[in-house]
C-alpha cells in the first residue's frame, strides 16, 4: 500500500509566470508508515437529505439588510509591567438570547458573545497584546480558539481546557501577526459543532501601519466588510434544529451572511473590500459575483489576502472556493454596474468539488445593489501588496496524515482525539520547517484541515482535478480544504513557542466525532535561553477557568472591579507569555545557525531561492527534517 514511502516526490510552487520543481523525499516515521498501512476507509453513503428542504420555506430572501458586526470596545487599557506597552482588556459574555428568523414562527433560542452572533468584531493593531475574559453564563461547557493566532497553548482553546457555566477564563493573545482576519470561536471537546451552531464565533481583525498605506478600500462597515458565512437547519416551528445526534455533516439548507439569511446590501459604484470568513460547520463554497440579470455570467474580482494575511500579489479571478474555516479578502469594483443589481452565488456540488447537499436556495448568497450615481473613489489595489514571508524550504516529507473513516468513526492515521495515549502523532523540535503531507482518499466526503500554531505554505495538490489554486500559493494559510481524493503538502515553520497543539478537520461534525490529534513542539537541549515560564502544557491548572459570582459580575463588583482587574492582567503580564518573543527569536537564530547535518539537531544546507517570479524565502538558516 505505501511503497511510495521510499520513492521521490515532486512538488510543484504554483507561482506567476513560472513553475518551481522541488524532488522531496519521503522519511516518515516506521510507526506512522505502520499505522498507514492498517487504514480500511469505510464506503461513503448517499445522502437521504440531498434536495430535500429541511427549514421552513425562507419568503425574504434578499429583502433584509445585512447587518454588521459592532465593533467590541475595550474595558481598560492596563500598562505591561514588563514591556511599558499597551494590554487591552475585553471581557465577553456567552449567554442565550433570541432571533427572530421566521417572522411567522417561534424565534431561534441561540448562544452568543455578548449575547450576538457573530458575536462583536475585536481589532486590534498589530503589536497590542489583549487580555478577553470569556465569561460562561450560557448552558453547557466552552473553550474558546482565537483562530490564526500564535497563542501559548494554555490560551489556544485545547479541546479539554473548558470553561463550565459560572466560570470565566483570562485568554491571552500576543498580536503580533502581520494584518490578517482571524476568528474566535468554540473549541469544547465533543460540542464544538453544537456551540459553534448556535452561535459562537465572532470576527478578529489585527491592523498594520503597513498595510494601512496600501490604499486599499477602508472604513470597518461602510467599504470594508466582514462577510461571516454560515448555514443552518430550521425546526417547522422556527426555532434552530439542534445536530447533537449529526455524525456525518451538517450542510443546512439556509444561507446566513453575518447572522442574517440572504441580505441585500446597498453599495456605492465603487470599490469595496470584503473579508470573508465561512463559520459553517460543514457547508464549503464556490463563490462568484453575477449580475442579476445573468447569474450564470461569473463576474472577475481580486483576492488580496488568505487566512495569514495579504499575498504577494493579487489575484484576479471568477471563483472561489471557501471551506470551513478559511478566509479570504477580496475587493470587487462596482463602478461598472451603477444601478444595477449584483449578486454573490454559490455553485452546486461546491463547483464539482464536494460532496455537500444542495438545496433550492443554497445557490444564493446575497445581493448588491448599486446605486446610480458616480461617486469619488481614492481606493487602490497594488500591483504588489507585500513580501510574504514564506517558510524557509526543506527537502523531505516529514508526516503523510491520512483523514478516513472507518467503522464509523472519524480518524487520523487512525487514532481519534479521545485516544489520550496515542493522540500525539507528531513531535517537531522548536524552530524547525516540516512538510506535512494531508490526504483524503474517498470519494465520499472532505475534510478542511486546520493546524494550530503556525501559518503554512500549500505547496502541492494532486490527486483530485485542480492543483494548488492561485489565491493559495500567492499566500499564507491556517486552513486547506483536501476535496475529493485529494492529497495535499502543507510547509510550515514550527515556532517560536514550545508546546502541545491540536490539528484537526473542520468540518466540525468530523471533529466532535473525534478527527483531531496533536503535536508537540518539543524543547531544543541546550537552548540559549530560559524562558521566565513554561507555557506548553495547555492543561496547566494555573490557567484554567475560575468560578464567579455572578452578583460581582453583574454589578462590575469582587473580581470585575477596575482594580482587580488590573491586578490578573499585570499578574499574567508578569510571567512573560509573549514579552520574550525577540529574545526567543534570536536564541533560535543563534542556535541553529552553522549546524552540521550530521548532527542530532542539525539543519539542512541552505539552499537558493526558487527562481523568480517565485517569492523568495527569508534567510533564515535554522531549518531540517527530523526523523522521530
């Protein structure tokens, strides 16, 4: 089954004008080999929902304004008693509150940040750390992921790192990305798809001087929008259809953009950045402007930026494959269609890629209306956006991970998330570039795969019908979608911090049902240097959620107080999370420069930069294969 592990591979770096060959060879793990070699996937079933409705018929399609996310403002701005900078704090609710979806039925009974979904935008500019307490006064159990973020792992949202009702938790974030639209969302073992259904996710934008002076289409809500996707099913009597018992995937037949179904929007004819994010819990698009008056007609845009921020360059294209998960910004020009009307659609069967159901009205999206008149538009889009640090290049594959099925369960080389023993499939050495390759072999489902902690590379895609789409190779993700039959090689610089770390499909029916694992970014011996506190063990009962009062919380009393407050966030602040960071940084350079391969922790050669017009990666020498 796996003689390929002792061949050589090509991987391709899909760039403008040219393409790069790199012969990459397979050194995978015996164990990993082993456990390949032992995989039965299970024979996919035909869906008994495909074109059958499921909610109630939805009579207000396109008649309802999207909404916007507010802004979330920040209860204090506390001083690092380390660093002399700026802390933001925030401090979040979950907890219940209804919306009216049918205007005929019951409303929805949902869960919330801040009682809202999506809950409030957070934006920070890069650079200012954020203390969110996450207060839990919905029903059950939560864990909260800023997803995209390099977080310490006691602040990622590990799966079992949960908050019960009554308790809140201090989350920490660093911010110190490039601009780029990340998202906060559920991440509680077993319920992550029910929590998330009902609500809990909201936008988290980091801003940049950098990017600032590009130009682009600007101003949070008037021509820089979220656009937050999702799909849901409907009881008859309106109210939200519960997946607990779902063990497949939850495609839902009714389309949300920003908590409301199929809004319009009035635009000027102009240009208008769109950040898109897909917050469903299975549904995957392929998305495409169309004037009203010709839907088929696929109208071109401009993809600017992936989950990690910019690319290189923009990307003009017609369509758009969106997983769970993934985002994208695009800017699209009204100009050419004044008083018109425009519309975002979605193709069937996921533009002959997935498996998702289909209903009458999930090829709708939303719609533009353009108003008549010439506006003034100082806005821009650069024929260059930025250099996109990419990850230095290493020579082999370090990891194949096979998603599958079998006897019913939702696995990863086997092993489900929940088999505590066997759940770290990877141990990667601080500072090192792997290349993990992800693959799905079935004709019967897809799987968008998330891995924590770093920003990855795509940089090949076989065994499906499309290589690596344009909009991916020209940037950096969190977040690739393996379609049908598709093996996909992800690149990916494996620092700064040490610690435990989940990977995982996204489609989050597949994750509850246990197609997650782990890796560990294990300590380097000899170090050049010790870290004020040990941050990678994400169980540590030092960070774990504590109980409240909710008298206190509610009157800004006891632990809510603006002293106490301040208190927690220098006492986090003190044990140095994310200060660190240059002194880390440079004692990595330092110890991986000039190593021999022979030795244990040895880098590789450097090598040339591909040739141009491919982006050229950073010189940095502390990069290797590594044997387990």
């Amino acid at each position: 089954m796996f003689s390929k592990l002792a061949s050589l591979a090509v991987a391709s770096c899909l760039c403008t004008g040219a393409v790069a060959q790199r012969v990459l060879e397979y050194d995978i793990p015996a164990e990993e080999a082993l456990a390949l070699s032992q995989i039965v996937e299970d024979e996919p079933t035909v869906s008994i929902a495909k074109g059958k409705e499921i909610s109630p018929p939805y009579d207000l399609i396109y008649r309802v304004p999207l909404p916007i996310p507010p802004l979330a403002q920040p209860k204090q701005i506390i001083t690092n008693p380390v660093t002399g900078g700026d802390i933001l704090y925030f401090e979040i609710e979950e907890r219940l509150f209804q919306k009216q979806v049918f205007p005929n039925l019951l409303p929805a009974t949902l869960v919330g940040y801040d009682g809202m979904s999506p809950g409030p935008t957070i934006m920070i500019s890069r650079g200012t750390e954020a203390v969110v307490r996450f207060v839990n006064n919905a029903q059950r159990e939560t864990s909260v992921h800023l997803h995209g973020s390099p977080s310490r792992a006691p602040f990622d949202g590990w799966a079992a790192d949960t908050t019960n009702p009554g308790e809140y938790k201090d989350y920490y974030y660093p911010n110190f990305q490039s601009a780029r639209l990340l998202w906060y969302h559920d991440h509680a073992l077993g319920i992550t798809a029910e929590n998330a259904y009902f609500g809990l996710a909201g936008a988290y934008i980091l801003t940049d001087p950098a990017e600032d002076v590009l130009g682009l289409p600007s101003g949070y809500g008037e021509f820089d929008i979220p656009l937050i996707l999702g799909a849901k099913y409907y009881n008859e009597n309106g109210t939200l259809q519960s997946q607990l018992q779902e063990d497949t995937s939850t495609w839902g037949d009714i389309i949300h953009v920003n908590g409301q179904p199929w809004p319009f929007m009035d635009v000027q004819p102009r240009k208008y950045r769109f950040r898109l994010l897909n917050t469903g819990i299975s549904r995957n698009y392929a998305l495409y402007f169309a004037r009203s008056s010709n839907t088929d007609g696929q109208l071109p845009f401009q993809v600017i930026a992936s989950d990690s921020g910019l690319l290189d360059e923009p990307q003009t294209v017609d369509t758009l494959f969106i997983a769970v998960a993934e985002r994208y910004e695009l800017v699209f020009d009204f100009s050419q269609f004044a008083g018109q009307q425009v519309e975002l659609r979605n193709l069937p069967d996921v533009g002959g890629f997935g498996v998702d159901d289909d209903f009458e009205n999930t090829d709708k999206v939303m719609r533009f209306n353009v108003a008549a008149g010439p506006v003034d538009d100082p806005s821009t889009v650069p024929a260059q956006l930025r250099a996109v640090p990419f990850p230095p290049e290493t020579q082999g594959i370090d990891h194949h991970f096979e998603f599958h099925r079998q006897n019913g369960m939702w696995l990863i080389n086997g092993v489900g998330f929940e088999d505590v023993a066997n759940r770290v499939l990877a141990n990667v050495p601080r500072g090192t570039v792997e290349i993990w390759e992800l693959e799905n072999k079935s004709g019967g489902w897809t799987h968008p795969i998330h891995v924590h902690l770093v920003d990855f590379r795509v940089i090949s895609r076989t065994g499906g019908k499309r290589g690596v789409e344009p909009y991916e190779a020209h940037g950096l993700k969190d977040v690739v979608w393996l379609a049908v039959g598709e093996t996909v090689r992800v690149e990916a610089h494996y620092e700064p911090w040490t610690g435990l770390y989940m990977f995982h499909c996204h489609n989050l029916i597949h994750e509850d049902q246990d197609m997650m694992a782990a890796f560990n970014v294990t300590m380097l011996q000899n170090f050049g240097y010790n870290e004020t506190t040990d941050f990678s063990d994400p169980e540590d009962d030092r960070w774990d959620a504590e109980p409240f009062d909710q008298a206190d919380f509610r009157a800004a009393a006891g632990i809510f107080t603006p002293e106490a407050i301040q208190a927690k966030v220098e006492m986090l602040a003190l044990e140095q999370p994310y200060s660190e960071l240059d002194a880390v940084e440079a004692a990595l350079d330092a110890f991986w420069e000039g190593k021999d391969i022979g030795d244990p922790n040895a880098a590789l050669e450097k090598r040339e930069a591909a040739p141009e017009p491919c982006p050229k990666t950073s010189p940095i020498p502390r990069y290797r294969r590594f044997v387990i």
